[in-house]
C-alpha cells in the first residue's frame, strides 16, 4: 500500500489559496459603489443572460466572480437562506449580516474540508434606510469575510480596480456619477468599455419593497452619455 | 444556509424547498370549528380584471373579523381572492406569494400566468387532507397576462380543479347573490367603472341576503377590497371611491 506524502498544512493552505485565486483572476471584475440613493453594481460581463448579479432580498443583493457554477450554487442558497428565515420569522429579520456570515462559514468549510476550494469570490450588498447602514460584504473564497465601506471591487485585477476607484471616488455622488467612476476603473487607461459590456444592477432606497433593479443597457448608456 | 446536491436539490419551488427542510404544517386530525372569510367577485373586463371581496369573517353566528382582506396581491401582474378557513387561507396566500417571488428570484424571470395558476392547483390540491377536516380553502386567481395582452381568470375546487372563466366568476358563502348580479350586469368590454360598479353592486346584494357577508360599513369606514388589475399592473380601489360607489348605490335603493 502507498502512504501519502506528508505535506504540512501551512503548504497545503498556500496551495489551494493559489489555486483559488489563479481560478478567480482569469475573470472578469466586478465593482459595488455607494450613490446617494443606494449601491450601485457593475460587472463586466458580455453575457446578457448568465448573471453576475441578482436580487437575494428585499434590500439585499448578491454579486459574484470566477466560476460561474460555483457562485451561482452560492446565490441560489442564499436566496434558499433569506426566503426561509423572511417566512419564518419575518420580512424585517433577513439581514446581510447574517447571510455573509452564513456564506462566509460554508466557503471556509469548502476551503478547509472539500478537496478544491471555491474558485469564487462574492459580494453580499444591502442598503439600509439611510446611507449610513448601507452595507457592502465581501466574502473570499476561504471565507474570509470583509465588512467594506464606499467600494468594493472582486475578481480578476482587483488591486489595480481598487486603487483607480479610491483615487475617482466621490461620497455622495449620484447614480450617474458612480457608474462613470466604476467604469473609469474597470476599464482603466488603455480600454474602452461601451453598455453591452456591462451587467449593471442597483439596490435603491425609496424603490417600494424590492430595492433591486436592473439597468438595462440603453440605461446604462444614456446614464454614461 | 443549505447546500443542495444535484439529485436532492428542491429546485426553484419554495414549497419543496420547505419540506426538504422539514417545515410544514400537519393537518388536523378530526373537523374543527374556525372563523370562515365568504364573498369574493371577480370579473373581466376591457382593460384586464378586477377582483373583489367583503372584509367579514364569522365563526359560526359570530363575526370574529370585520376588516379581513381577502382580496390579496399576489405579484406585480396577478391576486388571489379567498373563501373558506380565514387561517389556512391566509396562510396559503402567504406561500402562494413568497412561491412566485422565490422562483422569480432562483430562475431571473417571472413565471407564465398560466404557470402561477397551476401553481395555485397545486397548492390547493396540498390542502385537502385539510380540507376534509372543515378547512377548506377555495381561491379564485386573476391575472394580466402579458404574453397575449389580456385579463384572465381562474376559480378552483377543494380538490385544486382549475377552471379558465371567460367573463366572471364569485366564491363564497354570499356567491349565489353576489354571482347573479355580475351575471345580469356583465358585458363585453365594461369600462373600469362600470366594472367597479357591478362587483360594488354584487357585493351589496350578497351582504343584503347572507350574514356571512360584511356590506360596507361607513361607520368605521370599511369597504370592500377592490382591486384591478391591468397592463399597468395591480392598482386597488381607494376607499374614497368606493364609498363614493356605495353611496350612490344606497340612494338608488332608498329611492326604489
């Protein structure tokens, strides 16, 4: 019988953080800002029909980058997860916290005990009554969860996203504005990123019950222009 | 949070998603006495369909509820009128609704009208261990169908038999009077307010001739639920309106 080689568990980590990560660079980005009115989604994702982003709850969304399969299983449970704590306690009891965290234990549990990572990194988002307790959660693929105020950028090219966001940001900005800004660092110097590009997605206050909206590309254009 | 596997995942239904999770309600196992909502109307008419009930629920002689609304949204584009056990009722309301939303959520679009009705036949269909019990649940489901631009109505048996109604359709304890009158006053292509007229008008006359039925009470300004709903959607009857409908409807009366 062949014994395994022993491999120590500091290696093994790095192991399957790099193959996770490797996984999740190949994709496209993906950007959540705060506007007045709410948060604003943007992906960049020529697909019209294989969402990135979609609608979890009432004032909650999901927004996901890397495998598609894998987020995908992830927002469905999470839809599973908010639909049945909203009918069994009430509407008022589903919150991001407590997703994110939900989310957090079961992609750090894959990370841990399942013999590949998920090659996946997610954003839960929820926008509150007021700017104050809007929410942005971005959750790693070893579940690492990261409370994140203003932006949160995920997938491929991040630092990069991240750091022409921080430097194009402006608190208080309208829809219009924050869609400019995330396209700005989405495309960066040397590309020219048009609607069709684009997945966008907003969690608006004042909206009625359902925050989520989607902006369908000739929004989207006529907001850039 | 539950992660599915492929062969036992409940798919994008919240009702099995409840039972693989182990929440339902068990039936009740002999016949119980609980408080009944009664007359509900709905009709088509040339803009899509209006839907109507009264506000009184009884247990036995008694009212036990003078403001039940039993006239329901169900989605942007469809509701739900209900007679029969006001709980189970409520209750199936609840699911039918959050049933529409959680599929709409899972699969990124919203079922066919077609789809919701049949999904309302099932629902029904899962009530009837209970139903047998004296809990039985009769809805009627109206909806604007966007595909071919029109109103459409469904009724249902205990047994969840759907039935496509072309003009109107009543249920309830008060249905045989308030049925009579749609069926005298209905034409093709009513206008809105002729339309909300006539149900006004049924209602009435089932309140007038069954105690189960609650007439509109302008003493603490109940009024029946109305409700249209059209290619711009569910929009409800303000209360000023109706007692506006009502008024004029205790004059004509009076003046017989």
């Amino acid at each position: 019988m062949s014994m395994p080689f022993y491999v120590p568990p500091e290696q093994q980590m790095k192991d399957r953080a790099d193959f996770a990560r490797k996984g999740i660079a190949r994709g496209r980005a993906l950007v959540g800002v705060q506007f007045d009115q709410g948060i604003l989604l943007v992906a960049e994702n020529p697909s019209s029909t294989l969402r990135k982003v979609s609608e979890i709850y009432d004032r909650i969304a999901f927004a996901g980058v890397g495998k598609y399969n894998e987020f995908d299983q992830l927002r469905q449970a999470g839809v599973r997860a908010a639909d049945l704590t909203g009918y069994q306690y009430s509407r008022l009891d589903v919150d991001a916290r407590s997703l994110a965290n939900q989310y957090a234990q079961i992609m750090g549990q894959i990370f841990t005990h399942d013999s590949k990572p998920l090659e996946v990194e997610i954003l839960v988002a929820e926008v509150g009554l007021t700017a104050d307790e809007d929410r942005l959660f971005h959750i790693l693929y070893d579940g690492t969860v990261m409370d994140e105020t203003n932006f949160s950028v995920l997938g491929g090219d991040a630092e990069a996203i991240s750091e022409r966001m921080s430097s194009n940001f402006e608190s208080g900005c309208n829809l219009s504005g924050a869609l400019k800004c995330a396209l700005a660092a989405l495309a960066g110097a040397d590309r020219q990123l048009s609607a069709d590009d684009l997945e966008v997605a907003t969690l608006q206050r004042g909206n009625g019950r359902r925050c989520f909206t989607r902006v369908v590309d000739a929004d989207v254009a006529s907001l850039l222009a | 949070m539950h992660l599915f596997s492929p062969d036992n995942n409940p798919g994008s239904s919240f009702v099995n998603l409840l039972t693989a999770v182990g929440v339902h309600a068990p039936a009740p196992e002999s016949k119980i006495d609980v408080p009944h909502a009664t007359t509900c109307v709905a009709l088509r008419y040339a803009d899509g369909v209006l839907m109507a009930g009264d506000r009184r629920a009884t247990a036995g002689n008694l009212i036990s509820h003078r403001g039940m609304e039993k006239v329901v949204q169900a989605d942007n584009y469809s509701g739900v009128a209900i007679a029969g056990a006001a709980g189970p009722a409520m209750e199936m309301i609840r699911l039918f609704q959050l049933q529409l939303e959680h599929y709409e959520k899972m699969e990124g679009k919203q079922l066919s009208l077609e789809g919701k009705a049949n999904q309302l036949s099932m629902m029904v269909r899962g009530n009837l261990p209970a139903a047998m019990q004296g809990l039985a649940v009769v809805p009627i489901f109206g909806g604007f169908d966007l595909l071919d631009g029109t109103g459409r109505l469904w009724d249902y048996d205990v047994t969840g038999g759907r039935y496509e109604e072309r003009e109107f359709v009543a249920t309830g304890s008060g249905s045989l009077h308030a049925g009579t009158v749609v069926k005298v006053g209905w034409r093709t292509d009513m206008g809105r307010d002729a339309a909300v007229a006539l149900a006004c008008r049924s209602l009435w006359e089932a309140a007038d001739a069954d105690s189960a039925t609650g007439g509109p009470d302008a003493l603490r300004g109940i009024y029946p639920i109305v409700a249209t709903i059209t290619s711009a959607g569910w929009q409800s009857v303000d209360d000023a309106e109706l007692a506006g409908v009502f008024q004029s409807i205790a004059s004509e009366v009076q003046a017989r």
